[in-house]
C-alpha cells in the first residue's frame, strides 16, 4: 500500500471519529481522531517524492498547516468552552484543511 494511501485511510478515519464526536459531543474522540490525524507525520507517510516536492508551492503547504492549526485551535477551545459553534468551526475548518491537503497534492 503506497504512503499516500495510508495517509488517506489516517484522514478518513480521523475524520469519521470528528463527526462523531461534533454529532454527539464526545471530545475524547476528538483525542483520538487526532492521533489518526497526525499519524503520517511521525510515520514518514507525507514524504514527498523529489518530483513531487518541484510541483508543489511552498506556500500552498504552509496555508494548509496553518488551516489545520487553526481547527485544533477552535477543537481545544471547546474543550474548555463548551458553545456549540466552536466544535461545528472545528470540524469545517478541519475540512478545509484536508481539502487543502488533497489539492497540494495533486
């Protein structure tokens, strides 16, 4: 299975375990989306080929980190303040973020 497979598998697993929690607002699932989320850093399972790196712009990446930076944000704020908004702001600005890394990634 190529890297970029199991990053994908990772993502929609996070992802999954992030509507659940938002739906049901069970934020220890958040915790452990998460652990799926970032996966793939630790891994190595987001290395880019040289080929890929020359097609890809700098800034594009640096925009999809920032947008996943801000979604954690907003999901550790309703840990501790629990308005509705901020866990529906997580999960689409996490959306964002993901869109973001697909479009990279292209």
């Amino acid at each position: 299975m190529s890297n970029r497979n199991k990053t994908m598998i990772c993502v929609t697993i996070a992802g999954l375990l992030f509507i659940i929690a938002v739906i049901l607002d069970l934020k220890y699932l958040v915790i452990i989306g998460a652990i799926f989320d970032w996966l793939p850093l630790p891994t190595g399972w987001m290395k880019m080929e040289d080929e890929e790196k020359k097609k890809i712009k700098k800034g594009l990446v640096f925009l999809h980190v920032l947008v996943t930076l801000v979604a954690y944000l907003f999901a550790v704020l309703w840990f501790f303040i629990p308005l509705t908004i901020l866990k529906f702001l997580f999960l689409e600005i996490w959306w964002l973020a993901v869109m973001f890394g697909v479009f990279i990634t292209q």
